[in-house]
C-alpha cells in the first residue's frame, strides 16, 4: 500500500488530522486497538512504532545503545534520534502509560502471591 506524499492544502489537512484524532479517541479497548492497528498499518510501519516505543522505554530503564541495536536491530542513529525525541510530550505520555500497566503488573501478581499465603 503506498500513499501519495504530495502535500494537501493545509487547511484540509487540519481538519483530517483532526478528523484522525477523533477516530483513535473512539477506539475503545484492546482488542479494537488491535484491529485497527493491523489494517490501518503495513507490517513495518507497526514494526518501526513499537521499536520506536522499545528503544524509548529501554533508554530510560538505562539500558545501552550496544544493547538496544542488538536487540531490536536498530541503528545507534536511529537510538539517538529517539532519545532527543524522548523529552517530547508524546513520549512522555506514552511512557508514562507504558511504566503504570508494568507497575500494576507487578503490584497485581504481588498481591496475588500474598493472598495465596494468607488464605
């Protein structure tokens, strides 16, 4: 599937962005995320988004640059292009969201482990 990448008035630009936006916004839950992420999406731009989450998340979990290009096959320019990018406030509300599903994994099979002691 290839689209065109000759520019559109701005205006009408705005108002499909626009229009965009509010078609994610409705998107309720995982698994309608999911379908709409399959279809929308080629296979390697779905691929070059979640590496770009990756990257972004083992950044700050500290991982290195030699860890992160081996991992998820990368370039050490594309890991540094990420990185200025991770002080955007896309970013870091898409971290923000990733780290509390973790912390609330961790806390729910902690509280898991504790009531299976206590019964």
């Amino acid at each position: 599937m290839r689209v065109s990448n000759k520019k559109i008035n701005n205006t009408l630009k705005i108002q499909v962005f626009k229009t965009f936006i509010q078609a994610l916004t409705d998107i309720k839950g995982y698994e309608q995320t999911e379908i709409f992420l399959n279809d929308f999406f080629t296979e390697s731009e779905l691929d070059s988004f979640a590496k770009r989450l990756a990257v972004s998340y083992w950044l700050k979990k500290g991982r290195s640059y030699n860890n992160i290009r081996t991992n998820l096959n990368v370039s050490t320019a594309t890991i540094a292009t990420i990185e200025k990018s991770m002080k955007r406030p896309g970013f870091q509300l898409l971290l923000a969201k990733v780290e509390a599903e973790e912390w609330a994994t961790i806390w729910a099979e902690r509280i898991k482990k504790f009531t299976k002691i206590n019964k």
